[in-house]
C-alpha cells in the first residue's frame, strides 16, 4: 500500500489507566486504506472501543495515552496530521467532521433532550460555514439517503420516538452528514435484528461507495466481518494477535485465538437435528391478543390515533424438559408475550394461557391473583436481555440472589446467603464474588448473576429475553452451555426469545417465527431450518450473516428482501400496524403447525 492511497496508519498504540498496571491497549499497529473496510474483532474487553476512542480524543475518564502515533492523510491533498499530537481544538475541528465516529448504543449517545435535526445540525454548525437553511437542507438530504421514508418528520422527532433501527440510522445521518474520509463505527447492529442489520450494514457499504469514505468496523460478530470487512485485525487484551484480508484470516486462521473465535461464532445448522422429545406439556397457549389503546391527548385525555395490536392470536403448546424459541424482528411482539405469559401485562379476554406444574396441577394462568399470582411467578421466572440494568448498582451479589427468597418468605438470614453461594456456583462463579457490586463483573458475568437469581426458587419454567444479545461470541456461547447443562440438570423447560435464528439453532427443540404480532410459522427446529415455508423465515434465514467468507452475504439483496424500513413507531415504542409486502401474514395453510 502506497503513502497516497493510505487514509490512516496507527503505528504502536498505547494506553493505560492506573500508573505502574500494564497498559490495555500495548503497541497497537495497523493501517487503513482509502475506500476500504477494516474490521477490528475481539472479545469484550479485547480494547476495541478504546482502540476508536483514542483516535478520536475521546478516551474515558482514567485512561491515558502512553504512546504512538495516528498518522491521518486528508482526501483533499491536505497535509499529513498525528492525531494523538495535535492539541484538543484542533483534534476537535477533525473529529465529527473529517474523521467521525457511529456509537454502539444511539439511545445513550443520542441526546433524549433534543430533536434529531438538531443534533445533526450540529454537526454541520460546528465544521462547516453553512447558513443555516444549507444546513437544513443537508440535513434533510443526509435523511433521505440513510432511508428515513419521512425526512421532514425525522428533523422533528426526539430519539425516544423512533425505533431501534431508526435510532442507528439517525445516529448514521450525524456521522456521516459532513461527509468525512474515515468512519468509525463501534459495534453498530450489536442489538438489532438480522433483517434490519442487513438494512444498516447495506447503509454503510452504500454510503462508503457514494462519498470514497474508509470504514473501521468495530464488531464482535464475525459474521458481519465476513460480509462486510476487506481486511481484519484481531485483538486479545490490547494485543494484536493476527491481522490480514478476511477470507485468508477467517478461512485458514493462524492463531490459536483466532481459531477459538472462529469456532465459537453461532453457524446455521447443516445437518438436521431431531430435536428433544417429550410429551409432558408444561404451558398451553391459545389465542393470545393484545391490543393497545390509542394515545391519549388533549387536556380533557381524549384518545387519538389508532389502537396497536400488539399481539395477535398466537398460540403453542411447550413441553416440559423442552425449549421453544421465539424469534422475529423488533417490534414483532416477542417481548410482549413474555410479559404477557408472567401477566405483567393484562391479555385481552379470551385467551386460555394454562400452566401444569410438577405436582401435576393444571392452573389458568389469566385467572391467578393475589397469593396464587405470586406462587406461579415463583415457578415461572424470566432472564432479562440487559442485566446491567436488571441488577440493582446499589445493592451486593449476596443481596441481589437472596432477595427473591426472602420476599416468598424461605429460608432464614443465614440459609438464603448459603443458597446464594450455591447458586452462584451453579452458574460457574465463585461464592468469593458475593460481596460485591454488579459494576465490579464483566457482561458475561453478570448474565450468569441474573440467571441465578432466576434459579434462586427452583422454578420450572424460565422465559429468556434475548439474554445473548449484547455478548461477543465466546460469551455467548458460554451463556448458551450454561442454559444447556441447567436444563439437563434442573430439568428445566425454557422459552427462549431471540431476533437471531444461528444463537437458537442448538439450543432449541421447536421454533415460533414471529412477525407483525402473529406466529407466521411454527414448528421442529431441524424442519424449520431446513424447509422454511413463509417467505419471511426465509428471508431471516437468509440474513444470517456467517462467519465464512464463502457465504458472504449480498447486502444489498438482503436489504430488500427484508422490505422497506418499519413506519413510524406508535406510542410507547410499538410501531404502527403498517408493513411492507414480506411482512404480509400468509393464509392458515402456509403457516407450518407444531408436531
């Protein structure tokens, strides 16, 4: 690669927090090309967000430049620039316009106070001399190209009004609205669905092609690098364990750790499984529906709008010992029947939801209250998607898995922290970790906290709420072993939700597709995967991204074959009940029934 055609070269990166500790990114060395997409892969904590936030002077509190250089060479002809010496104005004068960054979680970058045309005019107001109808103007330019269907009512939303993937784009339209040589984006699809993943990577790759910008891919999943990524860098604790183009890194690994990533990243099946048999049924649903009322406005509380079905008529039968997982895009209901099943929220009437313990009793789940209402949620318990935010920051380890224990009323003081230790053994961590404070673990470590205190009163069936979605892969692949081997152990039935159909490809027995509130198909695992009958299971398998470069993923026929972007959400984040053509719902013949 010659001096001309590199836009980056970062020469013996590194950085350190505490004086005197080894550094967390030690001698980091790589190059980027113009036009070109670099993928830098690793477990969490491998240093790859900091590795983008150095470049862009952004290092969080504590942490400190220790060394090396970040030579940037400007697509304009402009002198060559070291961005780790330049002081903070002029690094700032770069940064957001010429080099700019697309974070990994947009409802926490994104300001909840401020519409998103002013945030991305922003952008422009600080790095360039537009007057201010230009900017508007760009603005709602920048809009239309990301894929908004409505530009003018994306300038006035607040972020809380959009859904998740409209949250990406808005967060795309800011990093790219100045149109900059270098694109950082930090792990952009991590808790988006495969479709609207294949939609947002299609974005990128498309506005890269349109502007000549260079992408750094910052991303655990090597799936998308194997779709997206012309070279890769592979990092373990700040080190760089191999680097190269992406069909020679990901097809013939070199290092040990590379091989480790390789083989932990989830694959579709290629062969049938037959699944676990039973014929015990633990919960049957019938004709479950939700509809939410319309909005209420004005000063009297009138309603406006239209009221949102939320979920319509699903219906499955889960055996004990069994696990069904529920999978669909955002929006499709998954989490709403969740809550539904544990009624945290009120089913319209005329659903039958009934529940059959170990004793054998038969109970209707919608006519449950009080004490009987609190038995069944003892029995029935659910592993939340995020548990840094379902684990309190205030209260201890010791505290966290006693506390359910101690509100049934079992075991004293002294059994519940001896039952708190058992159970963090069951989930493979040390009782020593009891004193502590959810901050003080890592994500998969705090997974395994919530899981066990779902274990905490021995319950039968666990609902999980796409409990891997923010892990990297050999994480996740743990966090899935784990859910296998207490299943095996504790005879466990599970529901497992997810949006991504490799995660749940081992794990489950049958799968429900859900999409637009209805299970569209539903069925055995291996004749799901290996004979999808409704075109939008097939499109989800299709959008699976793989971590081989022989099944590269075209983006672009993903993208729409998953239609155009969701309409605009309705109150309370559920979208309007408006869907492109895929998501039609196909007549009762198409939908597959469970054996």
């Amino acid at each position: 690669m010659t001096t001309s055609q590199q836009a980056l070269l970062v020469d013996g990166l590194t950085v350190g927090f505490d004086a005197g500790a080894p550094p967390v990114i030690d001698g980091l060395g790589f190059s980027v090309a113009r036009r070109e997409t670099l993928a830098i892969v690793g477990e969490s904590g491998s240093g790859k967000t900091l590795t983008g936030r150095a470049l862009m002077g952004i290092l969080p509190r504590g942490a400190r430049l220790l060394g090396g250089r970040a030579l940037y060479r400007p697509g304009d002809g402009g002198p060559e620039v070291d961005l780790l010496a330049l002081r903070r104005s002029a690094l700032r004068r770069l940064c957001g316009g010429r080099i700019a960054m697309v974070f990994q979680e947009p409802m926490s970058a994104l300001s909840p106070l401020h519409t998103v045309g002013a945030q991305v005019a922003e952008v422009l107001a600080l790095h360039t001399d537009l007057p201010a109808a230009a900017i508007h103007a760009r603005c709602l330019a920048t809009f239309a190209e990301v894929g908004f269907p409505d530009p003018e009512r994306a300038w006035r939303a607040y972020p809380f009004e959009l859904s998740g993937g409209l949250r990406q784009r808005a967060m795309i339209a800011m990093a790219v609205v100045a149109e900059p040589d270098i694109l950082i984006a930090d792990e952009p699809t991590t808790a988006l669905d495969v479709t609207t993943q294949a939609q947002v990577l299609d974005l990128l790759k498309t506005l890269q092609r349109r502007h000549g910008q260079s992408l750094i891919l910052i991303t655990h999943d090597l799936g998308v690098v194997a779709s997206m990524a012309d070279r890769v860098v592979v990092l373990r604790q700040g080190r760089l364990m191999e680097a190269g183009p992406v069909a020679d890194v990901l097809a013939a690994p070199g290092h040990a750790y590379t091989r480790a990533l390789v083989a932990a990243a989830p694959h579709l099946p290629e062969g049938a499984s037959a699944g676990r048999s039973a014929a015990d049924p633990i919960l049957q649903v019938e004709g479950l529906n939700k509809t939410f009322p319309a909005r209420r406005a004005g000063f009297f509380g009138q309603r406006s709008g239209t009221a949102i079905a939320a979920v319509r008529d699903v219906s499955f039968t889960l055996h004990r010992g069994q696990t069904l997982a529920i999978v669909g895009e955002s929006g499709s209901g998954k989490s709403t029947v969740a809550r539904l099943l544990l009624r945290a929220e009120i089913a319209d009437p005329g659903a039958q939801v009934v529940f059959r313990g170990r004793d054998g009793a038969a109970v209707d789940v919608a006519a449950l209250g009080g004490a009987g209402l609190k038995a069944f949620r003892a029995r029935v318990q659910l592993v939340f998607q995020d548990p840094f935010s379902a684990l309190s920051p205030r209260m201890r380890i010791a505290e966290i898995l006693s506390e359910p224990l101690a509100i049934h009323g079992r075991l004293n003081a002294r059994a519940r922290r001896d039952r708190a230790a058992e159970l963090l053994r069951q989930v493979g961590l040390s009782a020593e970790h009891l004193g502590r404070y959810p901050h003080a673990f890592s994500g998969g470590q705090r997974q395994r906290i919530a899981i066990a205190r779902a274990l905490a009163l021995d319950p039968e069936l666990l609902i999980c709420d796409e409990p891997t979605s923010a892990l990297d892969a050999s994480v996740q692949l743990q966090i899935l072993d784990l859910f296998k081997r207490l299943r095996d152990e504790l005879g466990l039935s599970y529901i497992f939700i997810s949006h991504d159909l490799a995660v749940v490809a081992d794990l489950a027995d049958h799968v429900a597709v859900m999409r637009a509130g209805r299970i569209v198909e539903q069925g055995p695992v291996a004749a799901l995967f290996h004979d999808p009958v409704h075109p939008y299971t097939r499109a989800l398998i299709a959008a699976s991204p793989e971590p081989d470069p022989g099944k590269r993923l075209d983006l672009a026929a993903v993208a729409r074959g998953a239609g155009a972007p969701q309409d605009w959400p309705a109150p309370f984040g559920y979208r309007d009940d408006t869907a492109p053509p895929l998501t039609e719902i196909a007549p009762a013949h198409f939908v597959r029934l469970a054996a």
